[in-house]
C-alpha cells in the first residue's frame, strides 16, 4: 500500500498525542507521481498533511498536501518532480513532539504560531522516535478553546449558585432582595446575605478585580470562606483573615473591593466595613444620600492588622442601597452615566409597594437608559428596607 495511516489507538487527553487526528504516512522510497496518484484515487474524507517515514516507520519529515499541489502546478512541475522520491519535497524542519507531551506545555511552545491565521502542522514521535501522528495548530486551538468553554460553563454554574441572579429575604424587621448580573458568562461581582446568629446578618456586596474566569476565581473563594465561616467574634477578624490570606497567596496581583455590613435587625444598627468599595447609600425620608466612609484598602492589596469600620442606626422606613460600579459608571449611547438620582426617584415613587417591585424598576430603569448601549461591567445591587419594628402587615 503506497498510502498508509496508523491504527487508532486511546491516548490520554492531557498530552499532545490526544490530537493526532491525522496519522497518513508514505514511505521514503515512494516518488511524487506515485503519492499523488494515490491521493487522487482516494475517497473519503481529505488527506491535509502526511508524514514521511523510513523502513523502520521513524519519521523523516512532512508533507503538507496544499504545498504539494502547489508544487506540482507549476509549468512543467509534475513532469519534473514526479520521479523523484517523496523524501526530495518533504519538509525536515517540521516540529515534533513526544505523544507523551502535556497538551499546554506544547500550547506555550507554540504560542506564536499559533496566533498566525495560516494552519501549521506538526509530527508527533513515541520515545524511540517512531511516528505517531500529525496534528495541526488548528487542532489545538480548538481543543484548547473547548477547554475553556467548558471551564466557562463550571464557573458560570458555580457562581449562579452562590450569587442568584435574583434573591429575596422577608423577616418580621426588614425586607432584602438582591440582583447580580455578569457583564460576560461569569463576573467578578457577588453578594452575600448570611444569618450567622439571632437578629445578626452580614450583608456583603463584593467586586473582584478583572472580568470572566480569573474574577469569578476570587468572588467564589470569598464566598466559600464567608459561608462557612461562624463569625462568632464578628466580621472584623474575618476580614482580617481572608485579606492576609489573598494578599499572601496573590501578592497584590488580584484584589477584591466589597462593602461588609453588620446588621442588628432588632435594633437597627448597623457596623459597616468598607474595603475599597465606598459604594453605601441611604434613602431616608425621600431623599438617596451617599454615607460618608472610612474606608480600608480593597482586600488582597496589603497585609492589614487594623480596620475602619463605620456605624450607622436605621429608623422605620429607611432603605439601604448597595451596587457595585457597574450600575453607577454605564453610559448611555449620548455618553452620560447611570445618576443615583434615578433609583432615589424609583424608591420614592414606589415605597407602597413591595421590595421586589422596587428592584424590578431599578433593573428595568438600568435597561431602558442604557438602550442600545453595551453594558460595560457587572452589575449589582442590594436593597433593604427596614421596618424597626415587627410588622403586622408585610408591606405596611
């Protein structure tokens, strides 16, 4: 047989050898009039690149189908190469890699061709150098695309579960919902309500510097250790522990921003650590003001042994509003950014009604101002409205 491939065989996915969907060979004695006879008699799928291999099936070098046409379509080209032997026209330049090889460290190798639109092909030899195979650059580009979208859909899952895209909290002292929604399949925003003793909750709203994978990394793992953590001596010595933590571990590459509240429902106090974030308003009695802040460094920039932390009493009626900068900072297409005037106007217009209807304006508000426009960032918020005492209508 002039025109040979190897047997299929299971090869593992983490190395190189994976993608050698194209394993046709010749041997070195064949002449191009014979390999190009052969390849016009085939039927079936189309033949891209072939390796040339000696009587021992080690390889000598490559041939790449495209670049063998064009060589024979020159005038004369196939009369003058066609006696000759295949080993006269194959490239011996050609790369080759053990089977064995891990798929991203042969990745990085190749880092620069493959950002050339033009496809690459490659040998692939077992330890005695023996062929193996051909994959092309496209083929890894492929699978390492496919890699991503799957790791993109875990993370995405994962971070639907810990941050809803929309939760609600109804207690006799206060109502609470939130919303989250990504800029890209996964973000660096979350937020997290967490009822760690009688009347005690920690509100959170967090942003992660960066967009997609490396962001979503960082909210989760905050919002693993927030889940699990008692709180028992209060926020302080956790935030203490996680920063010192991601600064160690990240050295200052990744940080996180975040508004921490401490919230007594009984008696309405309310403890607030800002980390970076500054983002805290405060509707009382028609009016959306900004809380002044003492704010610490966003988590993970240094190590911190102290923090700042505010204090603020909430009287029946007030609402608490807490988004990230990716509601605040949208333009709309003439250029103007989101104003906090507009979800003060909101609030105020629907104060009768319940806390979801009020967060279904802010969002819906959000979509018609920005209309055409992409949105530039994640964006979240958290709305809590305070009753100061135990309601006996829900919504009075």
């Amino acid at each position: 047989m002039m025109l040979e491939k190897l047997p299929s065989e299971k090869r593992r996915k983490q190395t190189i050898g994976f993608l050698g969907t194209e394993s046709f060979y010749v041997r070195d004695s064949l002449t191009v009039e014979e390999l190009i006879t052969a390849l016009e008699e085939r039927e079936g799928n189309p033949i891209y690149a072939l390796a040339v291999v000696d009587e021992h099936l080690k390889h000598r070098g490559l041939i790449v189908v495209r670049e063998l046409y064009a060589l024979i379509g020159r005038q004369y080209g196939r009369a003058i190469m066609g006696k000759k032997t295949v080993d006269r026209i194959m490239d011996e330049t050609s790369p080759s890699f053990n089977i064995n090889e891990n798929i991203f460290a042969v990745g990085d190798q190749l880092e620069e061709n493959l950002r050339n639109d033009e496809i690459t092909y490659y040998l692939l030899h077992d330890n005695e150098q023996g062929y193996r195979g051909i994959f092309s650059s496209r083929d890894i580009l492929i699978h390492l695309s496919n890699i991503t979208k799957s790791d993109m859909v875990m993370a995405q899952s994962i971070q639907r579960k810990i941050s809803r895209e929309e939760s609600s909290i109804h207690e006799p002292r206060f109502d609470l919902v939130a919303s989250t929604q990504p800029v890209m399949d996964v973000g660096g925003d979350c937020y997290l309500i967490k009822q760690y003793r009688e009347n005690r909750w920690l509100l959170s709203v967090c942003d992660a510097s960066g967009k997609g994978i490396a962001a979503s990394l960082l909210t989760t793992t905050i919002w693993g250790m927030m889940s699990i953590y008692e709180f028992g001596n209060g926020v302080m010595p956790f935030l203490k522990k996680v920063n010192n933590y991601l600064y160690e571990t990240l050295e200052s590459e990744r940080f996180i921003t975040g508004i921490f509240l401490d919230f007594d429902a009984q008696s309405g106090k309310v403890l607030i650590y800002d980390m970076g974030h500054s983002y805290l308003y405060i509707h009382r009695k028609g009016r959306l003001k900004r809380i002044p802040l003492t704010g610490n460094t966003p988590i993970g920039i240094q190590r911190m042994d102290n923090l700042s932390v505010g204090a603020l009493a909430l009287d029946e009626g007030d609402y608490l509003f807490i988004p990230t900068d990716g509601l605040l900072e949208q333009s709309n297409s003439e250029g103007s950014l989101y104003s906090i005037r507009r979800v003060e106007a909101i609030i105020r217009k629907n104060m009768h009604k319940p806390i979801e209807a009020v967060k279904n304006e802010i969002r819906q508000d959000f979509l018609d101002f920005k209309g055409r426009e992409h949105v530039h960032d994640d964006v979240t918020f958290v709305l809590l409205k305070y009753y100061g005492r135990e309601a006996t209508d829900e919504y009075a």
